[in-house]
C-alpha cells in the first residue's frame, strides 16, 4: 500500500508540474518572464494532490470511497480561500499604476519566491509555508500508519471518545485522520496573516514606483532648443 500512495503521489504531482510549465498554475499574475511562483497556488496544489492521493489510496485498497471528515473540508477550505483571497489582491495591486509589484520580477529560485515579499523573505511566508508542510508531512503519515494497521481505531482514539465507537463501525472513514479544531485554527491564522500582510506588500513602494517613473520620463525625453 505505501507503494500504491507513493506512486499515486508522485504521479499527480507530475500533472502539477506540467500543467505549471504549460499554463502557469503555480505562478502568480505577473509581467514577468518566467513567472515567480506563488505561495497561495502552491499551498493549495500542496493539500489538493496529499488529499486525493489519500482519498484513492483508500479505495484502491478498502473498495469504498471514504466520507471525509469536515476537518478535511476546512483544511481544503483555507487553502482556497486563501488563494482566492490573495488573487484578489493581486488583480487590485495591477490596475494601480503607482505600485511596482515585486511579483513582476522573474522568477530566480522556488523557495526565495514563496518565502519572499518586496524586501525579501518574510516571517509570515516562512510561518506559513514552515506549518502546513509539518502538517502535510504528519497527515501523510498518519494516512500510510492507518492504512497498515488493521487496529488503528483502537490507538488513533482513547477508550470513551465518541469517535472510537463510528471508527469501529465505519473505519474506511477514518482512515483520513482527524485534524482537530485548534490545528485548524492555527493553520487558518497562518493563511489569514500571509493574506492580511499581503495587502500591504507593495503598497509601501507607491511613491518609489512614481519617482521612478518620472526620472525615467525625464532622461527620456528629448532636450529642447
């Protein structure tokens, strides 16, 4: 079975990268030639290919397609709305001539450009990119770990939690464990700090943008008389 996961990862990661070098998926909206890529599309290509790679690997081996827990769903959730959250911001920032946008810089390495805002790499980005790779890391594990034990049910929950009770009844749905509330939270605190700090990334370089733009106006123009 952990083949199977390992190879079914493996395989939709391929797809992430080749539909990256033919349409840009990972990248963000940019002038920029190659795009720098982008750490909101990475993040939820990140939790998509982890999750469908678990989901299949379950009916692969159970014949049942597991119901996922609404743990899973708020998971997946952060991750678009962060993505969606940050698009916005990114169009917002284009149609304003005064900011020059650092994402219009190409691309020079993939760690520097998910971890980096105008003035390098950020402790947000870091913060955030640092979380939901530990936790991917740990939801895999924790897949393959369930996966190869039959008895999982009985060391994943202690004797009394109501989950023990569904997990014996209908283990293929707990095969996918269970992220608790506070682990979402953190990881939504994360995302909503990368997006909220986001808004501000280029602002600051507004008026740099235009005294640029006016020395560039100025050298350029013809001398008269």
């Amino acid at each position: 079975m952990v083949f199977q996961f390992w190879a079914l990862f493996a395989i939709l990661t391929a797809c992430v990268v080749v539909c990256d070098r033919k349409f840009n998926m990972l990248r963000d909206l940019s002038k920029a030639s190659p795009r720098p890529y982008s750490w909101s599309r990475v993040q939820l290509a990140w939790w998509s290919v982890i999750i469908i790679t678990a989901f299949t690997s379950i009916i692969i081996q159970t014949g049942h397609a597991p119901n996922l827990h609404h743990s899973t769903l708020v998971l997946l959730g952060i991750s678009a709305g962060t993505t969606a959250v940050a698009r916005v911001i990114d169009l917002g920032d284009q149609q304003n001539a005064l900011i020059f946008r650092h994402q219009d810089i190409k691309t020079t390495n993939f760690f520097l450009d998910i971890l980096s805002d105008q003035n390098g790499v950020s402790i947000q980005r870091f913060q955030a990119v640092l979380f939901n790779t530990i936790f991917g890391i740990w939801f895999i594990s924790s897949v393959l770990g369930n996966l190869g034990d039959p008895g999982f049910c009985m060391s994943d929950f202690v004797k009394g939690d109501p989950n023990l009770a569904n997990c014996l009844l209908h283990s293929t749905d707990f095969l996918i464990p269970i992220v608790s509330d506070n682990n979402l939270i953190l990881l939504g605190l994360s995302s909503a700090t990368y997006a909220a700090l986001k808004i501000t990334e280029n602002r600051g370089t507004a008026s740099e943008a235009l005294t640029e733009k006016v020395v560039d106006e100025a050298l350029n123009t013809p001398a008269q008389g």
